[in-house]
C-alpha cells in the first residue's frame, strides 16, 4: 500500500507539474497575443494619423484661404524687416536680422499655441471628438495627424519666411553645418514644448469664439517682452525675468544663435547663447505640456456626447439669432 500511495503521489505530482506547466504556458501566450494586439493597434493608428494628416496637408495647401492666412505674418515680418535700417547696440549686425530671427521663433510659437487650440475648439464644435470616440483607435490617430499637419505648417512656414528674408531683404541664413543643425533642434525642440500646450488649451477653452481673445493677448505679450522684436537688455531687468520663465524667450535666443553672428551675442543678458538652458527649458516646457495635453484631452473626449453637442449649437445659434 505504501509503494501504491508513493506511486499515486509521484503521479500526481507529475500531472499538477503538467498542468501548471500549461497554465503557464497559456498566460505567456495569451500576454504575447496582447502585446501582439498592443502593436498591431499602434501601427493602425500611426497609420491611420498618417494618412488622415496627409489629407488634411492637402486641403490645407488647396485652400489659398487658409494657406494665405499662413503668410499674412510672413510678410508682416519681411516689412517691418525693410523698414528696420538701425544696427543691434554694441555690434555691427542689422537690427532688422534679429527681428527676423525673433519673428521666426514667434511663428513656430503661434502655430503651436494659438492656430492648434483655435483647430481643437473648432472641431470639437463641429463634432470631430464625439465621431472619433465611435472610431476604434480615432483619438489617437487625431492626434497624430493634428501633430504632422502643425509640424508640417511650422517649418513651411519657417522655409518661407527665411528664403523670402534671404532673397528680398538680404536676411540671415545659418552659417555652416553647425548654424542648420542649431536651427533644426531649437525648431523642433521649441514645437515639441509648445504644441502640447497648446493642445492642452484647446482641450479646456470654452468655444472658438472666445478662444482667439483668450490666446492672442499673452501671446502679443510675449512677443513684445520675450526679446523677439528688439534686444532683451533694452527691457526692465524684472520683465527679462519674467520672460526668461515662458519658451519664447528661449526659442528666439536658440534661433538666434543660429541666424546671428557670434557679435550678437553682446546685446544677450547673458553675453551668450546659453544653448544648454535652451535645450533644459524647452524641454521642461515639452514635458510639462505632455503631462497636461494627455490628461485634458482625454477627459474632453469623455464629456463629449450628443447632448452637450446639440446644446452648445442651441446656444451659439440663439446667441446669433439675438445678435442679429
């Protein structure tokens, strides 16, 4: 009897050995199919943000509207670069190259955010969250395409205006390999802190009546304090530190190390680029924006639904009804 229960109990031993032996082999299965379907589902919406952006690239550059709407600042700045004829103090380089540099950084700026919250509010208006809520992987692929259509904009933007500076207004163009690569990492770097941001804003802004008057006068602040349009030392020391906190600031002073000759660095509070705090800032700003931007947008896609839609249109029609 004792060999008998030896043998049932090795036997049983061996069978539960089995069995757990195939328990687990199954949850390694069943998490390897999931993270299959994890990556298959990321590369539907990669895909999918890919081609709805390209859709909405071309609409965009079909559209001399919108596309003019792109340009008007393009030949703000080439004018006021014409009319500029004085030198930066203390150097021999034209004041009117720093305003271009300046310009440049507050364009890149603009488009990340005060056009991308404008776009957000106006499509949630219109109903583009509710319909992507019912569209497996759609918020993702929104934000995809939201993000290849405003980084697009951004350095067409900024090809325009430095070879229409270059051609009709003898502007600054960086000087060697060092001077492209300069101006690529501080453009990039720069939309990454803002366009989240601004994200973040369109996600929390009421309607797009008010979110043109809710963004533009900070950013009209911003520019005239940030040091984009004239010298930062020409400034109040408490407004260059105040300044000194937001991106702007800092996306101008990496454009400028870029576009400007060394000489320039003598109208800098500092007496130099500060690359390496350009580099630190913009990406706190890039950081603090994601962990605003995910949040926010995904609890405006919650509380979108047909009601609150249909409320809001009953709203803004019986406000213009009583208008007119």
């Amino acid at each position: 009897m004792r060999g008998t229960e030896v043998t049932a109990s090795t036997e049983a031993t061996v069978v539960t050995g089995m069995g757990q032996g195939d328990d687990t082999a199954g949850r390694a299965a069943t998490a390897g199919a999931a993270t299959t379907g994890a990556g298959s589902r990321r590369r539907r919406c990669w895909r999918a943000g890919l081609l709805r952006g390209g859709i909405e690239l071309r609409h965009l550059v079909r559209n001399p509207k919108e596309l003019s709407g792109h340009l008007v600042n393009v030949v703000v700045a080439l004018l006021l670069a014409g009319y500029i004829s004085d030198k930066v103090p203390g150097t021999r380089v034209p004041m009117a190259h720093l305003t271009l540099a300046g310009f440049a950084a507050y364009l890149l700026f603009q488009i990340g955010l005060v056009n991308l919250p404008q776009i957000l509010v106006t499509e949630r208006e219109e109903g583009a969250l509710l319909r992507l809520r019912a569209t497996p992987g759609g918020i993702p692929a929104y934000l995809v395409a939201k993000s290849l259509l405003v980084v697009a904009m951004a350095f067409g933007t900024l090809v325009v205006l430095l070879g229409a500076a270059a051609v009709l207004v003898d502007g600054p163009l960086p000087h060697g390999p060092g001077g492209w690569l300069t101006l690529l990492w501080v453009s990039a770097l720069g939309l990454l802190a803002v366009v989240p941001l601004g994200a973040a804003i369109g996600a929390v802004l009421p309607n797009p009546r008010e979110a043109l008057a809710l963004i533009m006068l900070p950013s009209m602040g911003l520019l005239i304090t940030s040091g984009a349009m004239f010298p930062l030392t020409s400034l109040p020391v408490l407004v260059q530190k105040i300044a000194s906190v937001f991106p702007l600031k800092w996306m101008a002073q990496g454009l400028r190390s870029a576009l400007l000759p060394d000489a320039a660095r003598a109208a800098e509070p500092a007496g130099s680029w500060e690359l390496p705090a350009v580099a630190l800032i913009l990406t706190a700003w890039a950081v603090l924006g994601f962990l605003l931007a995910v949040p926010l947008l995904r609890r405006a896609a919650r509380r979108e639904s047909g009601s609150r839609l249909s409320e809001r249109h009953r709203k803004a029609g019986w406000s213009g009804n009583r208008t007119a």
